[in-house]
C-alpha cells in the first residue's frame, strides 16, 4: 500500500464528501480511490468511513484520524514548499471561482501579468455568481463581495468597489429621470438581481452624507447571473444597480447614463476567501499577494 497516497485518498473523499468527485481531485480512478481507503482501514483495524449507495458518512474514529492526517500532509506540503526553487519559482494548480461580471472586467484583464510573473502555475477558473463550497468543490480561494457570513474562513479585504445606479437613455426619456430615491418607488421599472442563496431580490441601497437608505421594491424582472443582469439594463427593461466597473464602457459610450449620482450605494467590499483549515500553499500565498497589489485599483472607480 503507498500509504501517502492512500492518506490523500482519505482525506480527498472526507472533504469532498464523495468518492467519486474525490477521485476526480486527483485525477485517479474510482475504483483505486476505493481501493486505497479500504486499504488504509485494513492497515489501521478501524473503520473510517460508513458507504452506502447515497451518501459517505465519517466514522468518529475517521474524524479522529482525518485530523491527525490533514496536520500531516500540511507538514509534508511545508517541507517541500520550503526549498528554494520551489519559493522563488512556485508551480501547481490553483483552482479559484469568482463571480461572473468580476471575473470579465477586474480579473481576466488582470492574469496576463500575474501568469508572466508565474509560469509555472496553471488556473483553473471557475466563473459563476453562486456560492461554491470550497472543501467539497476542492477549491484553493473565491473572490466575493458584499458581507461574509462563514466563521470557518478566512477572509482577505482586497479592495471595495463603486456601486451606480443606471438606465438606458430611452428608458429614462419614457420613465422620466428620478431625482430622489422614493421616486423610484412611482411607476419606475427595476431589474432585480436575485441572490443565489436565498432566491430573493436585493434591495436597492443609498447613501446620502453619511446616511444609508434600503428601498424594497417589487421588481418586473429579477435576474440571477451579474452579466445578464447588465445587459437586461443594457436592453432598455428597467433600471439595475451595478458595479461601475461593469458598466464603465456602457457610460461612457452612452447605452446607459448613471442617476441619483447624490445617492450612489455604499462602497461594495471585496474578499479573497481561503478555508482556515487548509495549508496555504506557495503558489496561492503568491496568488493572494498579488490580488493585493492589483485588485484594488481596477475594482475601485470609473473611469
């Protein structure tokens, strides 16, 4: 038995959750993956985990082990990520998800730089507005904005970005231009964006001198991706509230026109998102390094 192996193994199928998207992780077939557990418990005497057709469930001696393992294979990541090849020339795969207009406007524009510095590393980039699981899903880091809610993560501040409130030229010359925030509250069509967690629309948000103000409206059309959710706006159905660097090239050439100027929405913050668990690996110090130094300008105004 390569009892290495058969620790990743183990310790692929407790976070992911299932055998099968944990032999997926690492690239092995199903049937070794089952293999390599059922080996690991012969070698031990104990029984890691209960299978069944429909679900994998820790035993208390695999939570017990599965602890003692992870500190283990966090070492051994150490040791080699110590040397200094491995330091000044970081290699891998980073598996990173980030929400859709985020990932078109802020960080797709910016990887030509970061992947010059690093060669070696390779990204594969999961772009979606839903939430993802890091440990099941095996992912390394998520870029996301707006609160965060999970203690068991850590969280880096990387920047806070322009929120604007914006329609269409004809749209307004229909609607009229709203001067103040309740106006929109009279005959005025708003696309909502739906969050993905609870299904429901956002509320639309102000700021005016230091005062906050939230209007719930029913909206005529609720939209659940950030890039749809745009280009509804783009298309003449209402008024969004977006992020200005998604609607930077809409403003300027004239698609769309931003109003309640006065009343913008708070600042948007943004995160990079690791769990606290999991060693952070070299290539990913770097990545979260790196994020640092460019997100912050590119997220921030219009312009």
């Amino acid at each position: 038995m390569d009892q290495l192996l058969a620790m990743r193994a183990f310790s692929r199928v407790v976070e992911a959750g299932s055998f099968t998207r944990a032999a997926e992780s690492l690239d092995i077939p199903n049937t070794t993956m089952s293999k390599l557990v059922q080996e690991l418990e012969a070698h031990l005497g104990v029984k890691l985990l209960q299978r069944t057709t429909r679900r994998v469930t820790v035993t208390p001696e695999g939570h017990d082990y599965y602890a003692k393992v992870t500190r283990v294979l966090r070492d051994l990541e150490d040791i080699d990520s110590s040397f200094s090849v491995a330091r000044s020339n970081p290699r891998g795969n980073l598996r990173i998800d980030v929400g859709g207009l985020t990932a078109r406007d802020v960080l797709i524009p910016l990887l030509p730089d970061f992947m010059t510095r690093y060669p070696d590393i390779r990204i594969d980039l999961g772009v979606a507005d839903r939430s993802v699981d890091l440990i099941s899903d095996n992912v390394d880091c998520v870029i996301r904005g707006g609160p965060l809610d999970n203690s068991s993560l850590v969280a880096r501040s990387i920047g806070e970005a322009t929120m604007v409130t914006c329609a269409t030229p004809a749209y307004l010359k229909h609607y009229g231009v709203p001067a103040y925030p309740d106006e929109l509250r009279n005959g005025h069509r708003l696309i909502g964006y739906l969050s993905t967690q609870t299904g429901r629309a956002m509320p639309f948000r102000f700021e005016h001198k230091g005062e906050r103000t939230e209007i719930k409206i029913e909206h005529r059309l609720g939209i659940n991706e950030s890039n749809a959710h745009l280009a509804a706006c783009v298309a003449g159905l209402g008024i969004v509230q977006t992020f200005a660097h998604a609607a930077n090239t809409a403003l300027r050439e004239g698609s769309l026109v931003e109003i309640l100027m006065k009343w913008r929405p708070p600042s948007y913050p943004f995160h990079v998102v690791y769990p606290q668990n999991r060693y952070v690996t070299h290539r990913l110090r770097v990545f979260i390094d790196w994020l640092l130094e460019s997100f912050p300008a590119r997220v921030r105004g219009i312009g």
